[in-house]
C-alpha cells in the first residue's frame, strides 16, 4: 500500500506541474483549475490514498462501478462526478452519490435527474456535454448535444427542481473539423460558455482536457481539467 501511495502522490505531484505550468503560462492564476481524478476501473483503496493525498474532486464514468466505490468511500471528503454517457435507468443509483453529472446531453435524461433528485432531497450539478464533432442538430459518438442544442437544454436543466446548471463539458472530437485541433476544439467550448453566460452567469464551470492535453485546455480557459491515466497509470483491460 505504502508503495502505491508513493506511486500516486509522485504522479499527482507530476500533474500539478504541469497544470501550474500551463496556468503561468497562460497568465492564469493556479486556483483558476479544478483537478478531477478519474478513478474509473480503480478501486476504492486508490480513491482513499488519493483523498489523503489532497484529492477532492473523482470521477466515475460506469455506473455499476460507481456505486459500490462510492459507498465504500461515503466518509472521503470528495466531490463525485459522474462523466459517463447515462442511461435513464441508472440515474436514480446515480443521483444517489454523484454531486456533479457532466455528461447531461437530451431532454429526457434532464427530467429523469429531476425526478430523482427531488425524491432524494437532493441538488445535484449539471454540465450539459457538447458534442463538437455533431452537425448543429445531431448528437455526438460519444454523447454530446450539437452546439445549437446547448440554449435549449441548459434552460430545460435551469427550470428543473433538483438541478443546478453549473457550465459545459466537452472531450475533445476524434472526427470532425477539430479532430486532432483540441485548442481550437477547446476555444470553440470557452466562446460557447461565454454564449450560456449571458443568460445563465451563474454556469461558469467548463470541463474540458484530459491527460494527453490538458495544457491545451487550461490554455484555452477550462476551469476543470479530468485526469486520469497521468495519475493512476495506464488501466487495466476491461475484460
């Protein structure tokens, strides 16, 4: 155990450096960032070293995973986020521990959340997820709203008991006019975000980079960046 919290606390220690370098480098201030750790596929021993560490924010992306981790580690001071694409009958388990759901991306899954976090008692956090790779009506391959679908869907989430709209999220497009232009792809999301701002002031959260390009994201504004292979290391195959 002592090995691999020595193990993390060394690659987490790696990860801030590189997010204090892009944030001076962008003429940012380091608070200006939120790390989230994605824990996905990791157990819940690791979620407990990396609280100790100073870990605050984790992700999860696979409901059936999720849950049980979250219970095992219901005493952690942390913010849980769910970032996985959520089927409608997962999101009663899912309310129950996730605070933040990034990947709000149709109008159904808005009311389900609603419904669920009403009858928990509970205000859950919303990103609605934008799909830069979609043509300005379709969804993406990976989940998303296009981006003329964002006004709609942020003031469904807006009017919803249970729910707080707390900004975008986005993962940068394989395919499309910004697949491998994540700066651009990421620049694209600030000019949306500033888009929301003007009807919603209060959803000023953007999440957006990962591991391979996070810099880009904090270059271009993000104020959440989700880390987790730089971190845990490489995951093991989901067989």
């Amino acid at each position: 155990m002592t090995d691999r919290k020595d193990e993390l606390a060394g690659n987490l220690a790696k990860v801030e450096e590189r997010i204090a370098a892009a944030c001076a480098a962008a003429g940012r201030r380091r608070e200006e960032v939120t790390l989230i750790v994605v824990t996905k596929t990791y157990p819940a021993a690791d979620v407990r070293i990396l609280s100790e560490l100073g870990v605050r924010h984790v992700a999860e992306n696979r409901d059936q995973d999720a849950a049980p981790k979250a219970a095992e580690c219901s005493d952690l001071p942390l913010t849980w986020h769910f970032v996985g694409q959520l089927q409608t009958n997962k999101v009663r388990s899912v309310v129950g521990y996730a605070d933040v759901v990034q990947s709000v991306d149709r109008s159904r899954l808005v009311t389900a959340l609603s419904k669920e976090a009403v009858r928990a008692g509970r205000e859950v956090g919303c990103l609605v997820q934008v799909a830069l790779d979609a043509g300005e009506s379709a969804r993406g391959e990976r989940g998303g709203v296009a981006p003329g679908g964002i006004a709609e869907l942020a003031d469904l989430v807006a009017g919803a008991p249970g729910l707080r709209l707390d900004g975008l999220m986005t993962v940068a497009p394989l395919t499309g006019e910004y697949a491998g232009r994540e700066r651009a792809a990421f620049e694209r999301m600030m000019d949306l975000s500033t888009d929301l701002r003007r009807t919603h002031p209060a959803a000023t959260m953007v999440s957006a980079g990962m591991s391979a390009d996070l810099e880009q994201a904090v270059a271009a504004g993000a104020t959440h960046v989700r880390v987790g292979t730089a971190v845990l290391g490489v995951r093991p195959r989901l067989g």
